[in-house]
C-alpha cells in the first residue's frame, strides 16, 4: 500500500517516524530515506539503534526554501535512483521517504519519476511519502492519504522551532 502523509499542520514526519518503529517492533524491516535533511535531528540516533530499522539522510547543500543549485537537484536525483535500488532490493517491507514530496513540490524531483516508481511498486511492501503541497496527480495514485490541517500553531506566536519537538 501507498500512503502519503501531507498537509500544513505539524506531524507528518513524526507520524512517519512512528509507523517505523511500530513495524520495526513487529519484526518488519524498515528503511527511512530522509530528503532535505543532513542534519542531527532528535530521531537519527535512536532510530539507528533499533533492530529493524535503516534510515539514511539525502540532505543538500540548499536549506529547505532556499535556492537551490543544479547540483542539488543531480544529488536529488541520485537519492532517488538509490531508492529505486532499494524498493527493487526486496530487502524492506516498510519504505518511508520523508520530504520527498516537498522536493516534488520544489522542483528538486520530477511529479513522473514519483508517478512511475508509484505505478510499479510491489504489493507486498508498504511505501510512506511526506511532505506537504502533494499535488493531485501523485494523490491519484495513493492508497492512503492523510492531510494533517494547520488549525493552530505556536510557529505563529513566533516560537522557533524546538530540538526535540520539531527536529
Ligand atoms: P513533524 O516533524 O513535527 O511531524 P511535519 O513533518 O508535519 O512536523 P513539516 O511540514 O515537515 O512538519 O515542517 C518541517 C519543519 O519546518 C518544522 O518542524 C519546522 O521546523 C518548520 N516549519 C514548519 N511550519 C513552519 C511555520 N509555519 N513557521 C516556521 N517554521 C515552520
Ligand atoms: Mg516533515
């Protein structure tokens, strides 16, 4: 089945995050892709030290919202194509790609290549994409999607975003 956890509110990662560990405790492996990433957020380290789970970070050169480069987008795309790897490696039931839809909704990776790993990914394993601005055409082709709505936010009071909380 294919999920996609999107929206403006906050929980789409954690949610994400959360499957993970429920499925690495009943015994399923599970890969974590993190795009955007490269940095030391709160669930790295206790993520890699679960039985069950593999998580690895795709970060770039750019900051979310930022510009980004040619080379950007070339190591986007190299993630991408290790993810292919990985989905046809039969190695993991669980594959969760956290932001990829954020780079699909910066231009950092084409809708198609997202709707072209969709229309082919085998039954038997579980794919989890986050990120928000999913756009219908990747929707089209999900089995699940949560949108997580943005009623209210501490972000708006002007609180910054908190080590342990939000990363
Ligand atoms: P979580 O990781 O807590 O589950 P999420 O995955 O739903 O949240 P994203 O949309 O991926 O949240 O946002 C990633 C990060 O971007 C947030 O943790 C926060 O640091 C920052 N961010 C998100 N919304 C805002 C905002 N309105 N103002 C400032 N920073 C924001
Ligand atoms: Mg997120």
């Amino acid at each position: 089945m294919i999920h996609i956890y999107t929206g403006n509110g906050k929980g789409k990662t954690t949610a994400g995050i959360g499957l993970a560990v429920r499925a690495a405790g009943s015994g399923l492996k599970v890969f974590i892709g993190q795009f955007l990433k490269k940095n030391d957020c709160g669930e790295l380290k206790i993520l890699r030290s679960i039985k069950n789970i593999t998580i690895e970070q795709f970060g770039l050169d750019c900051q979310i919202k930022k510009q980004f480069t040619e080379r950007d987008k070339l190591k986007a795309e190299q993630s991408l194509l290790k993810i292919e790897g990985i989905i046809v490696g039969g190695k993991y039931d669980v594959i969760i790609l956290d932001e990829i839809i954020v780079c699909v909704a910066l231009g950092l990776l084409k809708k198609d290549r997202i709707i072209k790993i969709m229309k082919s990914y085998p039954a038997k394993i579980e794919l989890i994409m986050t990120g928000r601005n999913a756009c219908q055409s990747i929707i089209k082709y999900a089995d699940l999607v949560s949108e997580v709505k943005e009623r209210k936010h501490y972000f708006q009071k002007g609180l910054i975003a908190r080590k342990g909380i939000e990363f």
